[in-house]
C-alpha cells in the first residue's frame, strides 16, 4: 500500500519523465505521470477477480505529445470548445489559439495536457495520494492572471479514484478544469464500448451547431438518443437518425447535471461481461460523453501496440458547460441554467471528480 516512483521515459526534447503507481488492498491500482499530470492505467478486478487496465494510454512520454485526443490528461485552462476561439469578459475581447477549426479547444496551442506538472506525495499508506501543482503565468495561451492549480488525486480503500482541483488566480480570469481518461471496462485492448452500458442522471443537453458549439439552448433529452436516464448501451441509438449524432459522428454531448453544490451521483458504466463498474460523482454541474467517435486508426497505437480504432474506449468529463465564457445562460423549455467561469482574486475554484470501481 505506497505510491511507487519510477522513470517513466524520456520526451524527445529530453525531458524525463517520472510514472507515480497507487496501490492498496482494494485490488485497483492507479498510474499517472507528471507530463499532463496525465492518468496511464487504471487496473480494476472483474467479477472473477481478474485484474485489467481500463484506461487507453500511451507506453512512451513523446506518444501523448504527438497523438490526438488529449489522452488521459489534465484539461485547462478551460475545457471543450470556446466558439470563434474568443470570448469577453469586463468588455475586454481575449483572443486565443484556434486549435479546433476557428474554434479553441481544450487548453489551446500548449494546454495543461502538455506541461510538466509538479507531483508531492501526500499520503503514502492505506488511501496514497499526491498533489499535482502547476503556476500558470499571467497570458499564457492568452488567458490573464497567475494561476495557481492543484489537483489531488487520492486512491481510496474501496477503489476508488479521486480527483480534487484547487485553483487560485491574482487577475480575474476564466477557468473550467477536467480530466479526458478513455476508459473501457473490459479491459483497454477489448474491441469497443458499444456494448457498455450507461446511466446518465440528467435531463437535458446542450444544443450545438455543426462545429459542435453549443447555441445556448437546452435540449430536454425524454424520447431522443440521449436519453441515458435508464441504463442502455452505448451502441443501441449511436446510429439513429439525429442532427447532434452526425455532428458529433456519435455521442460528443454536454449533459446537464442539475448539481447542488454536493459530490453526487452523475454516471454509471457497466460492461456486462466482466462485471466490472465504474461509477462516477462529482459536484461539476455537467458531464460530456464522449465514445471515441473519431479515434483515428491511423495514429500510433496504444500500450502494447494495440491498434485504435473509433469507439475504442468512452470519456465522462466533468466540467462547466461548453462555450461558457460567451453564454451567461442556456435556455430550455421552461428552464433555464445560468452559468458562470469567471474566478476573481480571493476565490477559489474547487470541485471534485471520482470514479469508483466496482464488479458485479
């Protein structure tokens, strides 16, 4: 039960960079490196107590460079998409990276994905944690003030893995962190998702245009694909005839979590024949799926040398809405969600993601 440091590779530049593996008596193991502060694997019992790794990563440090998909990583300054890759705040326009079409995307040209996050262990017995910290500077991907971050990840005695993002600034700015781990319950190398099944406990999502920016409206998901309030497989809708589903090329939605300001309940994957389950609570106010729509199987592959290919594995990033530094509300059939990402001097951004494991 300890969290064992070990040289994970080094980057081209020459760079080297350190793997950290949790463990304890619950059976899951956890593996992050300090490059993207970037989760590797997730090894999980099933029902038999045979142990996978359920997340899809890389073997070496310069893979999570140069492939797509921001596998596995610390997301920021502000996850998803920020349409025309520009937003306002206190009437002044902040121009930023277009990474995504005329669209900023997940960070933008150098995100956190790709820094070097400092690690600290902080607790090496039966619950291992450490604390991943990163100053990002004052203008740094066009973003203003010096912003402190911290995120503890911590291995709890039922298997539980449990992200905590602490974040302060000295100008005000805006901010919404997330983690993109891939996940497949049966074991990364397994085929597809398409068979997982998954409850999401929320009502509505959030329209998009075909660049997948969101139009401020809200869509009330009873009778449509995105109706995960009842458990259902992933493949069963994900070809229906539906404007989001072809702009995404699947599933790639915002779903609104309606969240109390409590770490709740928000999702739930099941892949039925290893039992395995993956539940996840979080006090974000949405949560995006996403299924590996466009894995591209021509990039290199992941651990092990195992080809990609689309659906691979599936992503349930906690955040704030998308788009929201140019959306004070989204609207719905008499409903409506105000959103705010803006953090001030002397505030703290703080929430917290876990996804715990299970079999059954």
């Amino acid at each position: 039960m300890a969290i064992e440091k070990s040289l994970f590779g080094v980057t081209s530049s020459g760079t080297e960079v350190t793997a950290y593996t949790m463990k304890n008596s619950s059976g899951v193991s956890v593996k992050f490196i300090d490059l993207g502060g970037t989760i590797v694997s997730i090894y999980a019992p099933d029902k038999n107590g045979n142990i996978a790794d359920v997340v899809s990563g890389y073997d070496e440090p310069e893979t999570y460079l140069t492939s797509g998909g921001y596998t596995g990583a610390l997301i920021g300054r502000v996850g998803n998409r920020i349409g025309n890759a520009q937003f306002t705040l206190d009437g002044k326009t902040y121009k930023l990276y277009e990474n995504d079409g005329k669209n900023h995307l997940h960070g933008g040209k150098v995100g956190f994905d790709r820094k070097m996050w400092d690690v600290k262990i902080t607790s090496n017995g039966e619950e291992p944690s450490a604390e991943l910290s990163y100053l990002s500077p004052d203008g740094e991907e066009g973003y203003d003030g010096n912003l402190d971050v911290h995120v503890t990840y911590t291995l709890t005695k039922s298997g539980a893995l449990s992200l905590h993002y602490i974040a302060t600034t000295d100008k005000k700015t805006v901010l919404n962190l997330t983690n993109h781990a891939y996940f497949n319950l049966a074991g990364y190398e397994k085929g597809t998702i398409l068979g997982h099944e998954v409850q999401i406990f929320a009502d509505r999502i959030c329209e998009v245009d075909d660049e997948l920016i969101p139009t401020g409206k809200l869509i009330d998901i009873e009778g449509t694909p995105f109706d995960f309030r009842t458990p259902k497989t992933v493949g069963r809708d994900i070809n229906a005839d539906n404007y989001l589903l072809h702009y995404g090329k699947g599933y790639d939605q915002n779903f609104m979590l309606n969240p109390d300001g409590t770490v709740a309940l928000a999702a739930v994957v099941k892949e039925p024949e290893s039992g395995r389950v993956m539940k996840v609570y979080t006090n974000q106010p949405c949560v995006q799926l996403y299924t590996g729509n466009t894995i591209d199987p021509t990039e290199l592959p992941f651990k092990g040398g195992v080809p990609k290919q689309p659906y691979a594995s599936l992503c349930l990033e906690t955040q704030h809405a998308p788009d929201a530094p140019n959306h004070d509300v989204y609207v719905g059939e008499n409903y409506e969600y105000k959103e705010d990402v803006t953090l001030s001097p002397g505030e703290v951004y703080d929430y917290t993601t876990v996804y715990a494991f299970s079999a059954e």
